[in-house]
C-alpha cells in the first residue's frame, strides 16, 4: 500500500453506459467527472506522482483502469479482462505500460483475469474467481506473477460478487477490512479482518494509499469503525460510480 505512481484514465462520455448488475440509473458524466476529480486529487495529496491518460470513448468502462492491468515495481502484466466489453482495453493501456515499465508480460489465452479480482497482500497475490475471472485465466496468472517473483494464491469470491475486491481491502500489513460475506469464505486466515457493518457492504471497496486509507463517503459507521483502529480515513463521493458497480481501488493502477 506504499505507492510513489499511479496511472488513471479520464471518464469517457460513454461512462453513463457502463456495465451494472442492477439497474439503479445510468450515472451522470458530470458526477463521474466529479468523483474521479476528487480522487486523483486525493491520491496526489497522498503523496503519489499521477499520469492521466485520456479518455476513451469506446470503452464506458475504461475509467476502471485497474481492471485490464496489474502493476508492481518490478514490472506489469497486461490481462484479459472477462467482460466482452472491456476485452479491447487491454490492448488500450498496453503500450503506456511498456513505457513505463521495463517488463511487461501479457496473460495467455484463453483464460480471463480481470484487476479487480486481484489483491496484493505483503506475502502473496490473491486472485479472486469470479464472472470475470475463471480458472484458466487465474491458473495463467499465477505462472506469470512467478515470472515477476511473486507468489500467487487462487481463492473464490461469494456468488453475487462483482469482483474479489468489491469486497475487501487492505489496510495494513496484518488486516483486512472485509465484507462478512467473503470473511466467512475463510480466505483470510491468519489476517486480522475488520467487517463492515450490516448495510455498508459497499465499504469494503475501500483503498490504502500510503498512510491513509480512501474510503466511501457514505459509511458513517465503517469510517468511525476505521478511525477508532487509528486508521487516517480519506472519506471520498462514489454514489454516482456505485451505479455502475464500482468502488476506490479501481480507478487507479498503482506501484
Ligand atoms: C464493470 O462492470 O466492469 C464496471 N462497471 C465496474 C468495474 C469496477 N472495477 C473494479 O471493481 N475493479
């Protein structure tokens, strides 16, 4: 969770059609705009050098930019992400990875992995399966991620569940702030798991970004939960990315 860069992709027009799972209104352009605003801002506030890419109108859910990609210090995999719709994002963020990294490895067919499934801990990767993320795809992952030098870890995600960190973050070394659905899958042995109150699922898309911790302005009681662990919450907008299924950690890649 310590980062020194970031990359971001500016909100496309065609944001207010992104892929949700349930219908609860097309977000606005204008609040999208908005929350990624603040959020690039908070991340710059942290302490973390931002590269903006410009937005891409084919793509309503290349906002999302941790999703086609993961990034360590050490070098970049480009993924295949499992949604029909974003698969041409991978190809999108490719090069600007290999202008900044010097290793770039792409994930083989023809499995699916997507970013948001993925959650780096300090010992391992965790890969989430999901409807984005299969098993052919997560097995590939993990002999890419060995290439990098880093373990990789095959776990589920609750059936309903977006991604595996729609559910989870991490906070520190030692905890996870967890939703009590994925806590009880038992993925996180050995971690200390804080859980996210009843009714504030949403939460547990939360982001530590150096020393302090991004977190959705409307959980009141996951943020005094939070700061009474000493954690320093960044309380941040996310209803209008909410509509289309989306929390902190996606709309940045970082290293
Ligand atoms: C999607 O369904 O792909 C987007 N509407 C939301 C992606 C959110 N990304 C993430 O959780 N990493």
């Amino acid at each position: 969770f310590e980062f020194d860069n970031a990359i971001v992709r500016a909100p496309a027009s065609s944001v207010v059609d992104g892929l949700r799972a349930v219908d609860r209104g097309a977000p606005t352009l204008a609040g999208v705009r908005a929350e990624h605003e603040a959020y690039v801002a908070a991340l710059e506030a942290a302490g973390v050098s931002v590269q903006r890419l410009p937005a891409l109108d084919a793509f309503a859910d290349s906002i999302f930019v941790e999703d086609p990609a993961l990034v360590f210090p050490e070098g970049a995999i480009v993924l295949r992400p499992g949604a029909a719709s974003r698969f041409g994002e991978a190809a999108a963020i490719a090069p600007v990875l290999r202008s900044r990294f010097a290793t770039v490895l792409e994930l083989p067919g023809p499995g699916f992995a997507d970013g948001g499934d993925v959650l780096v801990t300090p010992c391992a990767v965790m890969i989430g399966l999901s409807d984005r993320t299969d098993r052919i795809g997560a097995d590939a992952l993990v002999a890419r991620l060995a290439e990098l030098g880093r373990t990789g870890v095959v776990v589920t995600t609750p059936p309903g569940v977006l991604h595996f960190k729609s559910d989870c973050a991490l906070l520190d070394e030692a905890t996870m702030l967890a939703t009590r659905r994925l806590a009880q899958s038992g993925v996180f042995e050995g971690y200390r798991v804080l859980l996210t109150p009843d009714g504030e699922e949403g939460a547990a898309n939360a982001l530590r970004v150096n020393d302090r911790v991004f977190l959705g302005d409307g959980f009141p009681r996951t943020r005094a939960l939070l700061e009474a662990e000493g954690y320093r919450v960044v309380p941040l907008a996310t209803s209008e990315i909410a509509r289309i299924d989306a929390g902190l950690s996606c709309m940045s890649l970082r290293w």
